[in-house]
C-alpha cells in the first residue's frame, strides 16, 4: 500500500511541475509546435506528457527552465 502512496505522490508531483511549464508556455506565447523542439520530442509525445507528465526528463526541464528565463523553484510552486 505504501509503494501506491508514493506513486501517487510522485504522478501529483509531476503534474504539477507540467501545469507550471504549461503556464510558462502560455504566458511566453509559445506554440506546441515550437514547445515540442525545446524538449527534443515530437508533438505527440507533447500530447503524451499533458497526460502523464512523470516522463519528462531533467534535461528537458532545464531547457524550459533556460528557454523561458525562468527560476527553477517555479515549477515546483502551486
């Protein structure tokens, strides 16, 4: 039962980084398209992550964090 606590925990966790990366993808006026360069993958797999966001890797989430100028404890805000 704990293993599915700390699932669920870490799926909450992910999705909450994604809809901050969502909002800064928003607020700086960047398509999908180009969203889905910045992290190195098709749009699909853009598509895929709104879904289930524990995918992303660090890379991928430094490089939003550099695209976008932004502080790195801002995707962790909620």
């Amino acid at each position: 039962m704990a293993s599915k606590k700390n699932t669920s925990s870490a799926t909450t966790f992910a999705k909450l980084i994604w809809s901050n990366i969502l909002r800064a993808q928003y607020l700086n006026g960047v398509t999908d398209q180009q969203m889905s360069e910045l992290l190195g993958v098709t749009t699909r797999t853009l598509y895929n992550y709104r879904h289930d966001p524990s995918s992303v890797t660090v890379k991928q989430l430094q490089a939003v964090i550099e695209s976008f100028g932004m502080e790195p404890e801002t995707l962790f805000r909620a």
